[in-house]
C-alpha cells in the first residue's frame, strides 16, 4: 500500500500542488523526495526559496513521513539541523494526512511562530523579547542561505501540461444554413418572360409608300399577320398568306382580280 498511496500523492501534487510548494522524487527512489517552499508573503522569509527533504517509511501512511529542511532557516521551531516542530508529524498524524496537506502546515508555521515549543532557545528568546531584531536576523539568513542554487536533484518540478489533440479541440464546423424557400410569387417572377411579339403592323400614308412597305415585309417571319394600312381609303392590305388565312382580309389585288371575273 505505501508504494501506491505515495505514487497517488505524487501525481496530486504534480498536477494540483499547494500554492508556493513542489515535491518531487529524488533520483530514481520514491521513497525519499526533495520539496520546495516559497517564504510566505509579508514575513521574514518572503522572497527565499526553502529545500526540504521528505523520507517515507516502510509503514506510511500509517506511520509519518520524516521532514527536515535542508537549508538553513532562523526559526524557534526549526533546529540547527533542519528538524521541525510540528504536531502532525508526531502524536497528531494520521492517515488522512497526506504530504500536500503536511507542506501547507510548514508554510503556516513560517507565517506564525510558536515560541512556546521551540527547538531553538535563543531564537524563541528573542522572538519575545524582540520582535523587530528576530526580524532582521530571519530576513538576513533569508538573503544568505534561501537564494542559493539548488543541491543536486533538487530541481524544481513544474506540473505537466496535459497535451490537447488539435484535431479533437478544434470546434465542428457549424452546419450550413438551409437556404430560404423561394416565395411562389419570387419563383415565378423569376421564370423568362415570353418575348413580346414583334411589331408586324406597319401604317403608311399613301399607296406609293404602301406598296414599298409591303414589298419589304414580305421578307418578315410568318408567324404572325404582317398588315400595311393604307391610309387613303383605309384597304387593308395582307402581305402573307399567313396573314391573309388569320384576319380573312382580301388584298387590293385580288379585289381587282375578283371584279375583273365579273
């Protein structure tokens, strides 16, 4: 069970961690990581970036993890050698306890000291006593010892980003919209109009020019009537057949013709 639990602890914190804190495996053991915390903000340690070696015993989570620091902090409750004060890594630990939730207790801890349970006397003294000098030492081992270049596998971890396939991401094209219905009275306005009939009648002022007109339509398409009108005596007069057969008019030749029988 320790190998999975911490498999599953490392994988929340690679991909959720605690605000200013990251935890990695060093080298290739799961069983001991290296840890970082930024110093809070508006405290002594703001600014300085703490290193923290976590081990995990054969028992965990059933017995508490081993947390130190491995660089220096001037802190009542952190001893010269990086042990830390801390209740949940003692009597008060649990199983529900988890290394994310471990780290946020040490990030309390830098912002509110406990000068009643100390590991370092002198720092406890002081931090009574005199509040602004505890201050100032803090901030100056902060400079000196927290803005170092990181130990050896100890690299900082930064959580996977998980990849997004382009093709999956990129939104369905949306669908085309249905062209409008043509209204009928658009549809069959749209629709060629017939082409307007040609105009066959022609209107001459004599016979002269009537008779020249009627030479020259003769030559018109016959699908319909072609009609000089002479204006003298008002005769119609038929060029075609075609145009004789529709109107039933007679022309004044054939008038001549009939009269002539008689």
């Amino acid at each position: 069970m320790s190998s999975k639990r911490i498999q599953k602890e490392l994988k929340e914190l690679t991909t959720n961690p605690p605000p200013g804190c990251t935890a990695m495996p060093k080298g290739n053991s799961m069983n001991e990581w290296i840890a970082t915390i930024d110093g809070p903000e508006d405290s002594p340690y703001e600014g300085g970036t703490f290193y923290l070696s976590i081990k995990f015993p054969e028992g965990y989570p059933f017995s508490p993890p081993q947390i130190s620091f491995t660089t220096k902090v001037y802190h009542c409750n952190i001893s010269s050698s990086g042990g830390i004060c801390l209740d949940t890594l003692k009597g008060s630990w649990s199983p529900a306890l988890t290394i994310a939730k471990v780290l946020i207790s040490i990030v309390s801890l830098l912002t509110d000291p406990n000068p009643d349970s100390p590991l370092s006397g002198d720092v406890a003294r002081l931090y009574k006593s005199n509040r602004k000098a505890h201050d100032e030492n803090a901030r100056d081992w902060t400079r000196r010892y927290a803005n170092v270049p990181p130990p050896a596998n100890a690299v900082r971890h930064k959580p996977e980003v998980p990849k997004v396939d382009a093709k999956k991401a990129a939104p369905a094209p949306a669908p085309a919209a249905a062209a409008a219905p043509v209204p009928a009275a658009s549809a069959a306005a749209n629709k060629a109009a017939p082409a307007p009939a040609p105009e066959t009648v022609v209107v001459v002022v004599d016979d002269d020019e009537a008779s020249k007109a009627a030479s020259s339509a003769s030559g018109a398409p016959m699908s319909e009537p072609v009609v000089v009108v002479d204006s003298d005596d008002d005769d119609v007069v038929v060029v075609s057949e075609t145009a004789a057969a529709t109107t039933g008019a007679e022309t004044r030749s054939s008038r001549k013709r009939k009269s002539a029988t008689k």
